[in-house]
C-alpha cells in the first residue's frame, strides 16, 4: 500500500514537475571551428599578463524590438539592470560596458518574433552602429524555426549579439553571449565533447579551457534547482563527472550560472584586447587616457564617502562619476589634492570615474558596496 501511494505521489509529481516545465530553450551561437587554433594560441600564451591593469570600457548600443504600436515586453531599464549584471561579470577582466550611445528602439512587428535565417541581414544593415556592440532584444528570437535564448558570434565577426526577452532577465544569458563574442566556447565542448575528467585532454577537447571541469552538458534534468549537479554520466574512462554548475558558459540553470574561471576571464581579455581592438566609441569622449600614478581614490569598494587624493596640487579639475548608462550621476570641480565626495545617495554599483584637467587626466572604476 505504502509502495502504490509512493507510486501516485511520484507520478503526480512528476506531472507537476512536466506542466511547469518551459521548453528547454538554449543558446544559438554556431561554434566556428577556425576559432579552434586561435583560441588554443591564446591559451598558450598565457604566460604573459592576465589582463589589462587599466579599465577597459566597452562601448554598447541596445536596439529593443518592439511591435509597431509600441507593445512590448521588455523595457529599456530592464536591459539595464542586466548591463548592470554583466558589469558585475566582467569587472574581473577589467571591462565595463557603457552604453555609447542612446538606445535605439525598432518599431517592427516583423521583427518583434525575430528569425535569424530570414531577419538578421535587416538588423546588421538597417540596425547597425560601427565598432560598438550592437546588442538586439526582441521578443522571441529563433534559428531556423528553433527557439533560443541567443545567440552572437566568435571573432572575426561584426559586433552584435541577439536575446531573447524569455531569457534578457535571467541574470545569466547577456553574459554568456558575450562571452562567446570574447572567445569562449561553451563548457560541455561545441566541436568535440569528450573532454575527459581527469583533465588529460583538456587543451584539445570541450571547451579547449583546463580550469573550468570536463561538462557532461548541463540541463534542468541533471542540475538540481538548488544548482547542485545530480548526474550520473561517466565519461569514456568510466570516471563520474564534477561539472561547475555555476559556469556561465554551461547550459546550467539559468538562475545557477553565476562565474567565469581564471582561464576564462584571461581569453576574454586577451580576445578584447587583439580580435575586438575595434570597439570604439566615437560619439562621446574618450576615456582611453589614463595616468593614474598621482592619484588614489578610496575607499574602493566604498559606501557614503569616497576620497580623493592627489600626490600634489591639482589645478580646475573636472571629476565626473558615471553610471552603466554612461551618465555623469556626480559631477564637481576643484582645486586642491585632497577632495571628499558624498556617495550616500548614488545607487549600488559599479561606476567609472573621470578626472581632469588641462594637464592632467585619469578614468578607472569605482565600486559602491552595501
Ligand atoms: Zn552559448
């Protein structure tokens, strides 16, 4: 009897389980297999420097697609919060994304459910800024007919990514197609997946990434929704599997996606710096001078206060503290080396700075903490 009300309840939770269940939409981005070699290069050379020591900002446009009559349903401060996300992300290889220049809103009802077989060539011809990441929100995004979450595209390529508004909030899926336009393949491996555990192939199979574990491809089936990995595959040495869960660049719980590696971050930066050496925003005012040896800004991270001091007098200079958005959310001119800001009212987050004056100008990042 215990056995037949085990075998009810196990059948309805099943069934719940089932009607709750979304179709398991994934990302679209076409592994390249020239990317191969030159991925593997940069891998090689990790022996030089991890990362830029200077903030790099990145320079981004939004483009929201919505219906003609303005319906829509995502909105532009949605993206925003994401941006803040992927900021968050990234700040470990020194890039911040801002936006360069106004959002562009695309008033397309045929676009609203975008298809990339027959759609893509409007977007990159009529909807496109040079040099900037072009991101494109639209309200389903699909290749050939199948739904994904995604999709962008490995170096060479224009700069662009597409995300679906199922997917734009999750906290996880901007980060990952970004991070196949910096370089990175998913976990599980796109052209070969028999990477094996004990990390023996791990230059030449999956991911071609050694720190990140071999990835049996993570699903909602073997990933708990407490983000713990639930799988039994072994791999062809019969040795069970120990994925990171938490990979951004795995097909994990969208929700438990939440880290790049060390190995990761330093292609994303390498891949920043040589394949997208493009990127560059000519509608605002470059932030690329930096000098930051007379300077010291604390405390970073910081809360209500934040100081700045100078190793000697600085004449007339102009700061600015801007947001995501590019925004100058605290402006001040001074004199003097020594200033103190109240931060008390600017929202958590991360910020870059601008100082300057005629002789004199350094930019960097500045986080606001609880
Ligand atoms: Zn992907």
């Amino acid at each position: 009897m215990l056995k037949y009300l085990f075998f009810i309840c196990f059948v309805i939770s099943t069934l719940k389980s089932n009607s709750q269940t979304i179709p398991a939409v994934e990302c679209g981005t076409v592994a390249k297999s020239s990317w191969i070699a030159k991925l593997q290069a940069i891998n090689n050379a990790k022996a030089s420097a991890l990362k830029t020591s200077d903030l790099v900002t990145i320079p981004i446009q939004i483009h929201l697609i919505v219906k003609a009559n303005g319906t829509t349903s995502l909105t532009v401060s949605q993206i925003r919060s994401e941006l803040d996300s992927v900021n968050y992300f990234y700040n470990n290889s020194n890039m911040f994304f801002y936006e360069c220049l106004a959002p562009e809103i695309i008033y397309d009802d045929s676009l609203f459910n975008y298809e990339y077989d027959t759609e893509e060539s409007i977007l990159l011809t009529q909807h496109y800024t040079n040099d900037v990441i072009n991101i494109y929100f639209a309200n389903t995004a699909s290749v050939s007919g199948t739904p994904v979450c995604g999709y962008s595209q490995f170096p060479p390529s224009m700069d662009y990514a597409v995300v679906a508004s199922a997917c734009a909030t999750n906290g996880s899926t901007l980060a990952h197609e970004l991070g196949h336009y910096f370089g990175l393949f998913h976990t599980h491996g796109d052209i070969s997946q028999g990477e094996l555990v004990d990390g023996s192939n791990c230059s030449s199979d999956g991911d071609l990434i050694c720190d990140t574990p071999a990835d049996p491809i993570l699903s909602s089936s073997n990933v708990s929704t407490s983000c713990v990995y639930t799988g039994t595959a072994m791999d062809a040495n019969f040795m069970p599997y120990a994925p990171d869960v938490t990979n951004i660049m795995s097909y994990s719980r969208k929700v438990c996606r939440n880290s790049f590696s060390f190995e990761q971050y330093y292609v994303i930066n390498s891949v920043m710096l040589n394949e997208r050496s493009n990127l560059y925003c000519q509608f605002a005012t470059s932030v690329s001078a930096f000098d930051k040896k007379n300077l010291r800004l604390f405390p970073n991270p910081g809360t209500d206060v934040l100081s700045v001091v100078f190793s000697e007098n600085i004449d007339s200079a102009k700061m600015c503290l801007f947001n995501t958005l590019g925004e100058c959310v605290y402006e001040n001119s001074f004199s003097g080396n020594n200033i103190q800001i109240n931060t008390s009212k600017l929202p958590m987050g991360v910020y870059f700075y601008s100082i300057e004056s005629n002789v004199f100008k350094s930019t960097g990042k500045w986080v606001k903490s609880e």
